[in-house]
C-alpha cells in the first residue's frame, strides 16, 4: 500500500493549474456510448478513476484513441453487450462507483445492462434508488440478485415521461437524461441536479443531437431522439481541486495563484473561503491567494454563530467541507462544519484532533472547529486517508504541521488528484511517495 511522507512547514508559492473535473469526465465518458460515431474529448484527468472508467468503456468494446495528454477520442460502434454480463466485467464494475452510469446509455440503446453493486469513497450508504426509479418511469425492468450483487435491467424502447425525483441526485439525474435522450416522447425531470457538470452533460448531449431544455435548472425538458451523433467536448477545470489548492495557500501559502478556473462555474466555493476570513482575489479567470498571516471567522449578520453546511447545487458541495474544516482550524474565531448529505464523512477528524486541532465531533454530521488564529502549529502524525476528500484535507494538514508525517492509503488521494505530490513540490512541498 502506498504512502506520502510530508516534511511540514514549508511555505508554498508560485502558479498551479487545476485537472479537468473528475466528477465531468466520469459522466461524459458514459455518453459516449450513445452513439457508434467518434466522440473527442479533451482535459480529461489522468486519475485512477477516471483511468478505470476508460478501461471499462474498452472492456466493452468501446475504442479509444489518444491524441495527447488529456485528449481522447471515442467511437462505440463495436460493443461486445455479451462481455456486460460476463462475471469478469461484473467484478470491475464493483470497484468504481462511476460504473453506475453506463446504465442509462445501455439500457436506451441497446436495451439491457448489468451492473455490480458499485464501490467507491467510504461516506455512508449511497443508495442508487433515484438512479433505478427514474430509469424504471421511462420503461426498464429491475432484477436484483442478492447473492451475487447484480442488478439486471432490461428494456425495449424506452418512453418519455414526468418524474419529481425524491432527491437531486448528481449521478441519478445524468443517468435518467442519458437514458430519456433516446426515448420516445417528453420526459420531463423535476428536482433534477443542475451541478456545472451536470450542465456540461447536457450541452455535450445537445451538441450529438440530442433536445435538452432547462439546463442549468432543476427543471429538464427532454424531447427523445431516434440516433445521436459524434461531437467534441472539453471538460471545465474540476472546482474541488480549486477549493482544495485554495486551502492550501491559506494554511501554508506565500502567495499562489490558481490559473484558468473558469471563475464563472465555482458558484459560492470563493464566498465560502472568505467567511473564513481568507484574502481570495479575482484576477481575470485566476484566484490569487495572498499570504495568510491570519484569517478570522465571519459571524452572522445578526452576530450568530457561523455555520457553513452542504447543499445541492448552487449550495455548497458537499467534497469542500472536509478542507474548509481543516482551513478553519488555524483561523481565528469557531465554525460550526454541518455535513448534511452523506453520514461517515466527518469521522476523520479524530486524526486533526490527534495532531492538536481543537474539534468538537457533535455527532456524524457536525463538527465545531475552535480556531488555533495560527499561534500553535499542528503536530505531525501518522494517518490513513479514508475517502478521497478527506485525504486531501489531511495532506493540507500535513503540509502546515511541524514535523514529517506520514498518509496510508493514497490510492484513495489517486482517485480524485493527478500526479499531486509532484505538483505540489513543485510549489516547494517536500512529499515523498512510498
């Protein structure tokens, strides 16, 4: 198992440039199997889950041609559907969570998926309901066998319908306008997800022929289509890893700047750092990050305490509150961090506590953060990064403490982060890869 050993206390500085989104390319990946003409996409992120989802596509049938770094074409006009059954791509499909989104695709054209009960970031239960009852109301039949953990899905022609679904589900809602593009009719998509990736689905649909209304709303008009064509798309920069450099410079900066964020789709991320307290400049589509000698907390207007708590878009995201918890423990004044969406993502705060944060773990949904206003480093530990997102929070600590510390389990940092230690060495980290 792989591991960061991170000598402490370096300042960082200088320029970094965010990968393309992770959760983006995940989904239009999917897409591609819509239809059996090249699909071309560009700043992909050369990430282990990403990477796995390009394999899979392959596995299928799907061919893939690589122009340059980031830049892939595929063309979907050979799929071996017999191989999507086989126990072997079954086993696959269980250790990637983005697996879950080749059903809509499969099921619309060419009417029957399998998929294995998918895996992913260790937050609590996820369940797939929104995903399986969506795609259910345009006409596909479910089949679970327990034993094996499959899901069987079978459909002839889908058909466009009403749905209000009972969560905006980021992936539920891709997988129903992946799967209601090529159904007969209307469908129309109420409490849809209308994340900038989801955003970016749908034009990227629309420009292979597809009728997308709405979009950008938690309300889509979908008018079905007899075939899609080829395209070309290029991915938005991926906005978690902004928030994440974002804290970084904070904690640990002497001046960063993150170029080419597409400032215009990161919704209330800069806001949100700043009631922190935390200096965050526009400069063109650059954040400029100045030195943070201190940063103190915002209180509410009414001079409440404050609280930052997730939310479907345009709320928060919920892969920032890790970071902001760990920028929050070196600011001045406390902060209530409200984890409403998943149930297990803040239990690794035990680690920030070891490593001298002060940290009042409420329950598995809120967390106080009593600020140390940067007079008391944090200490080095050994730790283990559970889910993507808290690895990266606790590479932020590791960063700011005094002493070398050592992160277990970056495979789990891999998934989300290209080449990280790299890049951030090249601001003046000292990370090593064991």
């Amino acid at each position: 198992m792989a591991a960061f050993i991170i000598e402490g206390g370096h300042p960082l500085k200088g320029s970094i440039t965010p990968q393309g989104a992770k959760n983006e390319a995940l989904q239009v990946l999917c897409a591609t199997l819509l239809t059996d003409e090249p699909v071309r996409i560009s700043n992909i992120p050369d990430i282990d889950d990403v990477n796995n989802q390009i394999r899979l596509l392959q596995d299928i049938g799907v061919k893939v041609h690589r122009h340059a770094k980031g830049d892939f074409t595929f063309q979907a006009n050979e799929i071996n559907t017999d191989f999507v059954q086989s126990d072997e791509f079954l086993e696959r499909c269980s250790r990637l969570r983005g697996s879950v989104m080749l059903i809509g695709p499969l099921v619309a054209r060419f009417g029957h998926a399998m998929v294995s009960k998918p895996g992913g970031d260790k937050i609590g239960r996820r369940r797939l309901d929104t995903h399986f009852l969506g795609i259910q109301t345009l006409g596909a039949v479910f089949s679970y066998d327990a034993r094996r953990e499959v899901f069987d899905i079978r459909a002839g022609r889908l058909h466009g319908s009403y749905m209000l679904l009972d969560e905006a589900s980021v992936t539920g809602t891709a997988n129903i306008v992946m799967a209601a593009v090529l159904a007969k009719g209307q469908t129309t998509i109420y409490n849809a997800a209308c994340e900038p990736y989801l955003q970016q689905l749908c034009l990227m649909l629309n420009a292979m022929g597809a009728r997308i209304s709405g979009i950008a709303s938690n309300l889509l008009t979908i008018e079905g289509v007899d075939s899609l064509h080829g395209t070309s798309h290029r991915i938005l920069p991926d906005m978690i890893e902004v928030g994440s450099f974002i804290g970084m410079a904070a904690m640990c900066g002497e001046g960063i700047r993150i170029e080419n964020v597409n400032y215009d789709k990161l919704g209330i991320i800069p806001a949100t750092f700043r009631r922190l307290g935390i200096v965050v400049e526009q400069q063109g589509d650059d954040i400029y990050i100045p030195r943070q000698d201190h940063y103190q907390i915002e209180s509410f207007i009414d001079g409440s305490f404050m609280t930052i708590a997730d939310a479907p878009w345009p709320g928060l995201t919920p892969d920032l509150l890790s970071v902001l918890l760990v920028v929050a423990t070196q600011a001045k004044g406390s902060v209530l961090i409200h984890q409403k969406m998943f149930e297990s993502r803040l239990f690794f705060v035990d680690k920030l506590i070891d490593m001298g944060a002060q940290i009042i773990l409420c329950d598995p949904h809120r967390a106080v953060v009593v600020g140390h206003n940067k007079e008391f480093k944090l200490r080095a530990g050994r730790m283990t990064s559970p889910d993507i997102r808290a690895g990266i929070a606790l590479l932020i600590a590791a960063l700011s403490a005094d002493g070398v510390s050592r992160i277990d389990n970056i495979g789990q940092i891999d998934r989300g982060y290209e080449n990280i230690e790299s890049r951030l060495n090249a601001l003046g980290a000292k990370i090593t890869r064991e």
